[in-house]
C-alpha cells in the first residue's frame, strides 16, 4: 500500500506530502509509528519533509532530536486519496 502524509513544518507554515510504501503486514501500525513510534520524532520527520521534496538528507545531530512538534503531521491518506485514520493532527 502507498501512503501519502502531510508534513508541515511549524516555523514556516509550509506542508509537503510525503509517500511511502508500506508493506500490507504493517499497515495497521502505521498509526501508532506517526504519534508515538520512530516516526513521531522531529528528527525523522524534518528527514521526511525534506525527502518529499527530493532534497537531500540534512545532518541531523542528537541535539535536534525530540518531540518540540516542529513538525507536524496533517493527515493520512492511500494514494488514490481514501482517507487512513491517523486521528487528531500531531
């Protein structure tokens, strides 16, 4: 399954969609890896992001890693645009 998430980074405002191809085993935990799991964290988000617009991967150090909710996670949704249910915006 293909996934498109809306990333927005906070400071700026601007939101990038992010796909992802999920392996049909996993897809039920996808919900739980955006709010709470690897995925929730500022410093792979911030990888995301960038990745959605083909940019390159930026150094990220331990520092810049944690929950500040600098970026955060709009919606959801298989690529034919079916809505999956990530809940309130995180």
């Amino acid at each position: 399954m293909i996934l498109a998430v809306k990333i927005t980074k906070v400071e700026t405002g601007e939101t990038r969609t992010y796909t992802t191809e999920v392996d049909p085993q996993y897809v039920d935990n996808q919900p739980y890896m955006w709010r709470e799991g690897n995925y929730s964290c500022d410093c792979n988000r911030e990888l995301f992001w960038h990745r959605a617009a083909g940019e390159d991967d930026p150094d990220i150090d331990e520092q810049q890693c944690g929950d500040d909710k600098r970026y955060t996670i709009e919606r959801m949704a298989e690529l034919d645009g079916k809505p999956f249910d990530l809940g309130e915006v995180v």
